[in-house]
C-alpha cells in the first residue's frame, strides 16, 4: 500500500498566514556576490539539476525514486564543520526535477538510528534527520525542510534562525516522501543501519514566492544531516558552514542550484 501522502492531492491551496514578504535590507546583502567573503565565495558549490521524464505529471514515488538510484552523480555530505562533533555517517543524495516538483532521494548508513517524533511540525532534528534549506529567489527568504527516518517532516520559513516558523500542515502536505525502513517508530538502536528517503517537493510549497516553473532558474540551498539527540549527535553539510558553533540557519553559506 502506498504511504497516505503518497495518495495527497496537490491542490496547491492557498494558507493566509501570518507570515510577511520582506523587503530587502541590509541584512540580505549576503546574497549579493559583490558582498559575499572570497572565503565563502571560494567554498560555495553548485550543481546542475536536470529535468527528469515522467508519463505522469506527478509520478509516483516508486518511479521517482527509481530513477534517482539510476543517475550517475551522487552528492555528499561530508563537510565537517565544527570539530566538538567528527563522527561522520555515510551521507549522499541525488536529486532531479519536474515542470511540478523537485525530486530528492537521500542515502544514509549510519552507526545511530532513531525514529521517534510522528507529527508534522515536531522536532524532528532530534532523531536521525536529512535536511534540505532553500532560497528560490534574492530576497533573503529560505525555507528549512527536515525529515526524520520514516518520513515525518518539519517545514519552516524565514529569513534566519531569529524569525523563521513553521508552516501550516495543509502546505506541509505537498510535500511527498517515502523512507525505508517505512512508518514505524524506532527507537535509538545501534549498529551499521542504512535507510533511504525520496521525496517530491511541489513548487507550492514555495508560498510566500511564486515559482511558476523551475527551468533556467538558480536557487541557492544547502544539504544537512543531523542527530541531535542521538548517542553521537552530529552536523554534515553539503557546503561548508563557517561558523563557530553548529547553525543550519545561514543562507550566506547556502551553494548554488541551476536547473537546467
């Protein structure tokens, strides 16, 4: 039986909310290039995204997630960034696109699993966690998008860490994924555990933009993997971070992501 929100409708309804576009400010100088650090401009990767083909118009994980496992490139994240935490999980992803939604699939052995947190919105951080952080356009906004090992998701929208808040599940809904090892809870349990997520991310999801279509355009994002509260809590990303401590939220060190 395929996941329930595999079977979700993609209404793109529209959530009035209280979240406000902001106008740029100083603050969003960092996604300016004239205004980015050589350092920053030095270690910021990018990656060409391909259209991938469907029958169908909104493919059925299965399908996607096959195709995915067929692409030649793999990205890691393998950037160690903060030396109190240097246990490193085997961590990649591929990733693809439609003229409707953005297509991930993430490939994690690790020696820690937990799965704990069932409902939308809830901390998912603190179980075995792969992220995706991404700006669609130069206005300073970003959404956070975290994912547990069965599925469970966070979305989040912001400008950083001081402003950002979850979204409204209706819009979280649009959002299809499907892990392995499937839906139930686990506990922490150790040993060599190796999991998968796809994912299928509507371009409604981008409700305080309009993302009409995905060829041509340049998104900056970054690729995370993280356990907070695991017996080895640690924070991979795909581009470097350079910052003291461990912080997801810093669209200055977002890479750079052309769809072809």
């Amino acid at each position: 039986m395929e996941p329930l929100w595999d079977l979700l409708l993609l209404s793109g309804t529209k959530y009035q909310n209280s979240f406000k576009t902001t106008e740029k400010t100083a603050a969003d100088v960092f996604y300016a290039s004239d205004s980015l650090s050589s350092e920053t401009k030095r270690t910021m990767k990018t990656i060409k995204i391909d259209r991938l083909g469907f029958v169908s118009s909104f493919p059925m994980l299965d399908d996607i997630s096959e195709k995915l496992d067929r692409l030649n490139e793999k990205h890691a994240i393998d950037e160690i960034n903060w030396g109190d935490f240097k246990y490193r999980p085997d961590v990649k992803f591929a990733i693809g696109y439609t003229d409707n939604e953005i297509l991930l699939k993430y490939y994690i052995t690790e020696d820690y699993f937990k799965a704990e947190k069932t409902e939308t919105n809830q901390m998912v951080c603190e179980d075995s966690c792969v992220e995706f952080f991404v700006s669609p356009d130069d206005d300073g906004i970003y959404y956070n998008m975290e994912f547990n090992g069965i599925g469970t998701c966070l979305l989040g929208s912001g400008t950083g860490r001081a402003d950002n808040a979850k979204a409204d599940p209706v819009i979280t809904s649009n959002i299809r994924r499907q892990a392995f090892p499937g839906r139930e809870t686990v506990s922490e349990r150790q040993g060599g555990f190796s999991w998968t997520i796809t994912i299928a991310i509507a371009t409604t999801v981008f409700f305080r933009h309009k993302v009409k279509e995905l060829k041509g355009r340049t998104f900056r994002a970054n690729f995370y993997k993280c356990g907070d509260k695991l017996s080895f809590p640690h924070y991979l990303t795909w581009n470097p971070v350079l910052t003291s401590k461990p912080d997801f939220h810093q669209p200055a060190f977002f890479g750079i992501l052309k769809f072809q």
